[in-house]
C-alpha cells in the first residue's frame, strides 16, 4: 500500500512537470503512456483496474491542487524569461553579443578536425591518415571513414533529437537509456552492412581480402567514435569531445614514432583510445544527474521513437552521402587507374576538396550564432507581439533571416580570400607541403568551395525547419539534391572528364539551397502558426 502511495505521488510530481493543469483526463492518459506505463501494470503498480480509472484520478487530483502550484517546465521557463525581458533598444546589443558568443563557438567545436589536419601538415599523421601510404591503402582507409560516417550520420541525428528532448524536460535516466539504445542499435547497424558488403565483394571479387577487412576495421572504429560522442552536443558539453581527440591523437602519435608497430594498428588502439574516453566521460557526466532525476525508469517505446525521428534518420544519412558522391564518382572515373579496382583514391581531386572544405568549416560558426539568434528570440518576440499584430511577429523573423544570410555571405567572401592566399602564396600549401598546387586541385578547389557555400545555405535552412519539427521538407529537398549530384557528375565524369564530378556537388548543393530557401521562406510567412503548431 505504501509503494502504490508513492508511485502515485512521483506520478503526479512528473505530469505537473510534464504537462501542469491538464484540461481533461485524457491529457493525463496520454502523458501516462509518454511515461512508458502500461496497462497491465496498472493495478500491481498503482492499485487500479484500467490505465484510464488511474488517469480520471490524477486528474481530479491535479484539479484539487492550487492553479498557481501546476506550472509545468515550459510554462516556469517561460515566466522566467518574461521577468528578464529585453526592452527593444538592447537587441542590437544582444545580437552582437550572441554573434561574439556563437561563432567562435561553432568554430571551436571543430577543433578536432583541425587538430587532425594540424597533426597531418606537422607530423605527417593523424588519428585515421598518414601521409605514407600508397594509393590503395588510402582507397581503404578514406573508404572506410567515409562508410563510417555515412552508417552512423543517421543514428548521430535521431540521437541528438529524442536524447535532446528527455535532456531538455530533466528526464535523464529516460536521455541515458536513449543514447545507449541508439549507440547499440547504430553498431548493430554498422555490422549488418559489414556483413552485406563483404558477402558482396566475396561473390564478385572486388577487392583483396585485406583490403576490405582494413577498410571495415577504420569504419567500425569511426563510426563508433561519432557515436558516442554524439551525446556531447546534446549535453552542452562539446568540449569533452575535442579533449577525448586531442589525448588519443596523443597516444596514436606515441604509439607511431616510438613503438615499430604497424600503422594500421597504432591508427586502431587511437581511436579505440577515444573511444574508450568518451563513454568514460559520458557516463561520469550522466552520474550525477540520474542520482538526483525523478524520471520514470521505464524505457521510451521503440517504435515511438521510430516514428518520431524517421525523418532525422535518413536526413543524417544523406547529408554524407551527398558530401562524398562526387569524391566516388571522381575515384571510379578514371579507367586507367582503375582498371584493377571498382575505385582507388585520386589525389588531386582530394587534395583539391579538402582545401574547398575550409568554406564548411568557417561557416559553420554562422550556422551555430544564426540559431542560437532565432532561438533567443523565438521567445521574446512572441511575448511582446499580440495575436492581432502576428504578421509583424512573422515580419521580424524575416528581417533575422535576412540579416543572417547576408552574414553568410560575408563570411564566405572572406574565407574565399583566405583559400586564396593559401592556395597561391609562398607560405600556404606549398610551404606545407613542398610541392606546388597541381591546376586541377585548383579548378576543384574553386567549384568545391562554391559548393560548399550553397550546402552551408541549405542545411542552415534545414536547422531553421528543424527548430519547430518541420523536417520533412528538408529531407525531401536533401533527396533530390543527392539525385542531382549523382546525375549531373556521373554524366560529366564519364563523358568529359573525371574532375568536372565536381559540378554534381556544386549543382546538387544549388538545387538544396534553392529549394530550402523556398520552404524557409513559406515557413517565415506563417511562422505564428508552426510555433504554436509545435507545442
């Protein structure tokens, strides 16, 4: 008797939390099954025959208790940040604050990518590259990063979604059991696929054996590594993630210059090093929360989250699979350096992308502040804007958008300079590198770059969809993007020349922009509506 008095007590502690002062019994239902609680355990549990009697009960219990006393954490959240209300005059001041805050910050969360291109230029080595090997131990290694962040790019974007959402409403046993559901599920995932591709290349005999072992080998390891590093976004704290690179490359860099083991294995024992720090780092972060939550231990229903995320998965997937189809299309061209393999890494090409790619990596901090900005604000607009006046809410968000696609713009112009004088001055790549910029690294370079920018656009407009829950026109603009990318550098590669598969990711990228840019703006039109539509 004394357990079900309990169990009822946290029972109406959570829905106050989760839902406040429900408007009929059926709200309650409904948050009872968000709960993961179940009919049959209804009487053993709480001392009722139906799901639906315990339902009426709370209710009329939440109906007992003072109005005031039934502020859910929206609603508390919400009174908060009306009591700290800008007045109109500090918002320019607030933006800039946010865009001093935000974009070093975006920045900043891709240091581990530029520890890795740091170790690359000064050591001749990285956590997965090594600038020794020949051309078919890149195809395997480049190949099986690639594969790994493909596998997981999906898992990495449910994650951070339905993890974000328990974190976010203090359910944290409920964020824990979802992480590592989805870490298992996307090494399961990871292996099926292992296993489908080997089956294939033993009845077609594409590659040796040990190409393909290698090649899995570096795909497991990486799509692991993004895995559980996934939560460190959801969390709020990314910069374990560049600790956890940054002491593995340590160990890979030991491991290579003063042990004579092989450098497949000290690549291997790195990551697996990160690995290993990561979960470490996760769970002690995780400890203290789950000590002090009121979570319902019961875990969400699978195929909710399913349902829920479908959309995140395969939009995850697609994001790598169009950023790396023209780098296929460009390694399969070739005939004459293919002619022994299905594809085989090509260095020009390569070299080429990765100097394009530093447009990505400097405009991800407009990404991260445009965001932050359109969150901060979300918020604050709707409060001071009456319901008759929404067409001036709408105005101003557009106005934002605007504002922060200019700032895309300008911050591509400046690392198009910066590419630039790398690409041709005395102490950029040559220097570096000691030898000169090959001309089709060049052409590749200038077209990736633009590529890049127009990409950037349009996952910039996915994540504004993404805030109120509007995915699947994002994914259904990526779908198309990655038809066109495959068409328009498949034609190209094949019938002028294998670099011009270059032009399919600068098309494909244009198409997703143009095409986002165009939800984005039906979204802005009618955003009083998608707001209060996603809560």
């Amino acid at each position: 008797m004394r357990e079900i008095k309990e169990n009822i007590a946290r029972t109406t502690d959570q829905l106050i939390s989760k839902i406040g002062n429900p408007v009929s019994p059926m709200v309650v239902l409904a948050a009872l099954e968000s709960f993961g609680i179940r009919e049959k355990d209804v009487f053993k549990d709480f001392g009722f025959v139906t799901l639906m009697d315990l339902s009426k009960h709370l209710y009329q219990e939440l109906k007992n208790k003072d109005p005031k006393a039934l502020q859910n954490d929206n609603e508390r959240a919400k009174k908060r940040r009306k009591e700290k209300q800008l007045p109109v005059s500090s918002y320019l001041w607030v933006k800039t604050r946010l865009f001093a805050q935000f974009y070093p910050l975006g920045i900043f969360h891709l240091l581990p990518i530029f520890l890795q291109v740091a170790a690359i230029i000064i050591f001749g080595y990285s956590l997965w590259t090594f600038i020794g090997f020949n051309i078919v131990q890149s195809t395997a290694v480049v190949a099986g990063v690639i594969l790994g962040l493909i596998i997981s790019g999906g898992y990495v974007q449910v994650m951070g979604r339905q993890a974000s959402f328990y974190w976010h409403h203090r359910e944290y046993v409920k964020a824990k059991m979802v992480i590592d559901k989805i870490i298992g599920s996307g090494i399961k995932g990871i292996l099926y696929t292992f296993f489908a591709l080997a089956l294939i290349n033993f009845f077609l005999s594409l590659y040796p054996s040990s190409f393909v072992l290698i090649t899995l080998f570096y795909a497991l390891l990486i799509g692991m590594l993004l895995l559980v590093m996934a939560p460190f976004h959801t969390i709020k704290k990314r910069w374990a993630i560049s600790l956890a690179v940054m002491l593995a490359t340590g160990i890979a860099l030991a491991l290579h210059f003063y042990t004579s083991l092989n450098v497949y294995v000290t690549h291997w024992i790195g990551i697996a090093s990160a690995i290993l720090l990561s979960k470490a780092l996760l769970e002690y972060f995780f400890m203290g929360k789950k000590a002090r939550t009121v979570s319902n231990t019961i875990a969400p229903k699978q195929l909710m989250v399913i349902y829920q995320n479908y959309p995140y998965f395969f939009y995850g997937m697609l994001i790598y699979i169009f950023v790396f189809i023209d780098r296929i299309l460009a390694w399969s061209a070739d005939m004459m350096l293919t002619r022994q393999f299905l594809l085989l890494y090509e260095k020009d090409y390569e070299i080429g992308m990765d100097l394009a790619i530093l447009m990505f990596f400097m405009l991800a901090g407009v990404m991260e502040y445009a965001i932050a900005a359109f969150s901060k604000f979300m918020d604050v607009y709707q409060s001071n804007t009456p319901f008759s006046e929404r067409n001036n809410f709408n105005r101003r968000f557009r106005s934002m958008y605007r504002g922060h696609i200019a700032i895309l713009f300008i911050t591509a112009l400046g690392t198009a300079g910066l590419i630039y004088l790398v690409t041709t001055q005395p102490w950029g790549y040559e220097a570096q590198f000691g030898e000169t910029l090959n001309q089709l690294s060049v052409k590749v370079c200038i077209l990736g770059g633009i590529g890049y920018f127009f990409l950037t656009w349009g996952m910039l407009n996915s994540l504004y969809l993404f805030t109120l829950n509007r995915p699947k026109n994002a994914l259904n603009a990526l779908g198309i993007a990655c038809l066109v990318n495959f068409g328009v550098g498949f034609l190209l590669s094949r019938f002028v020349s294998y670099e011009y598969s270059v032009w399919g990711m600068l098309v494909g990228a244009l198409v997703f922009a143009g095409l986002t840019v165009k939800e984005t703006a039906h979204f802005f039109k009618r955003l009083d509506y998608h707001y209060y539509a996603a809560y």
